[in-house]
C-alpha cells in the first residue's frame, strides 16, 4: 500500500477475528517500532506482547478497579469518560496485545513520551499495511502499576498499549477537523 493510502485507510479496529497472527508478523510490527525516531535517539521504549491468560488478567485488573474510589478520582482529575470497561472487554477478545512501556526518567519525561507515540503510530500503521487492525489504548493508564507489576516490569511505566488482530468490522472514517482548521500559515 502506499503511504498516504496506509494513513488513510487506518482506523481503530475494536472487533476482531479469532485468527492467529503468526509470530513473524508480531516481530515486523515491533521492528518497524523500533525505526521510529527518538528523541536523542534514546529509543526509551521496551514492547511486551501478551496473550491469552496474561492478556485476560490485565483486563481483569482494569475490570476489578473500574469501580474503586481511587479510579474514579483520577478520572474527575483527568476529565475522562469512562471507557475502560469497554476497552478491557476489547482487550479480552483481541488475540494480542502490545504493551509499550517506558523507563522513569523525569528529565526525558516529554521527549521519551513523544517518542513513544511515534513508535506506536509505526506499529499501527504498518498493522494497516498488512491487512491487521489495531486499537491504540491509553485506558491501561489507571491500573498501570498493577499491571506492570503482573508482568514483572514494576521498574518501568506502563505508557500504552496496542491491541492487534484481523479486523472484523469496517468502520468508517471517523470525524477530522478540515485542514483549514488546524493549518495557519504566517
Ligand atoms: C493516545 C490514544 C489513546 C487511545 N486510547 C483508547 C482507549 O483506551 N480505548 C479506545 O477504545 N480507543 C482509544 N483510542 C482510539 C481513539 O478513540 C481513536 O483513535 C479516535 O476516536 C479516532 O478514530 P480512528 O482511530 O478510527 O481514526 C486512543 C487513541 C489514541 C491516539
């Protein structure tokens, strides 16, 4: 596919079919991750693909705190609507999920997170590309300790995660403001 074509057709996938995805694909996606520029080229970003049991607990984890006091201050804190149970049943039924995580460096907080961005982007894109769908998911936020914890990475930030599977549905594209609105030339 050609590039603007790849960014064109890519949405967020949240159905998926219960197909696997060979290994090598995973390893693809993670290598072209692994391309994305850094910020000093610190490349602060460790990927964790998860599946099956693993996959389920950290949904539970999400699940389990949903109601908790703690949560729900955060999310009056960071103004967010409550997607998590939505995502986490999304989580459960997608056959992989990436885990991106990040070392704590408050120094490089702003550049090792845009880097990270830029990184995940990759992987989505390239899901596209090869006929994938994926879903980049910031609702770990709330648990990320816990989950960290789970899979044994307490020394590391949980930042994001991106779940990947051969989609079954077909969106359409979702609303953009039109160039005019974000452009400015001066
Ligand atoms: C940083 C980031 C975090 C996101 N977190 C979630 C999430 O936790 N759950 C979810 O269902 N979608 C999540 N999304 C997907 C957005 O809702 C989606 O990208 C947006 O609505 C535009 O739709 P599109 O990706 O199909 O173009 C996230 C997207 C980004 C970029």
């Amino acid at each position: 596919m050609e590039l603007k074509e790849t960014i064109k057709n890519r949405r967020s996938i949240r159905k998926y079919k219960n197909t696997k995805i060979a290994k090598e694909i995973i390893e693809d996606l993670i290598d072209c991750a692994r391309l994305a520029p850094s910020a000093k080229n610190r490349q602060p970003w460790k990927f964790v693909i998860v599946t099956d049991t693993i996959k389920n607990q950290i949904a539970d984890i999400m699940l389990e705190k949903e109601n908790s006091a703690k949560v729900n201050l955060e999310r009056k804190i960071y103004n967010a609507n409550s997607s998590v149970k939505t995502t986490a049943k999304i989580i459960k039924e997608a056959p992989i999920l990436i885990l991106v995580l990040k070392e704590y460096e408050d120094n490089w907080m702003i550049g090792d997170l845009l880097s990270i961005g830029g990184a995940i982007e990759h992987i989505c894109l390239r899901a596209t590309d090869l006929g994938l769908g994926s879903l980049w998911i910031r609702d770990i936020v709330y648990t990320q300790k816990d989950i960290a914890k789970l899979i044994g990475y307490e020394n590391m930030e949980l930042i994001s995660a991106i779940s990947i599977g051969y989609p079954d549905e077909n969106p359409k594209p979702r609303p953009r403001k039109e160039l005019n609105e974000v452009l400015e030339w001066l």
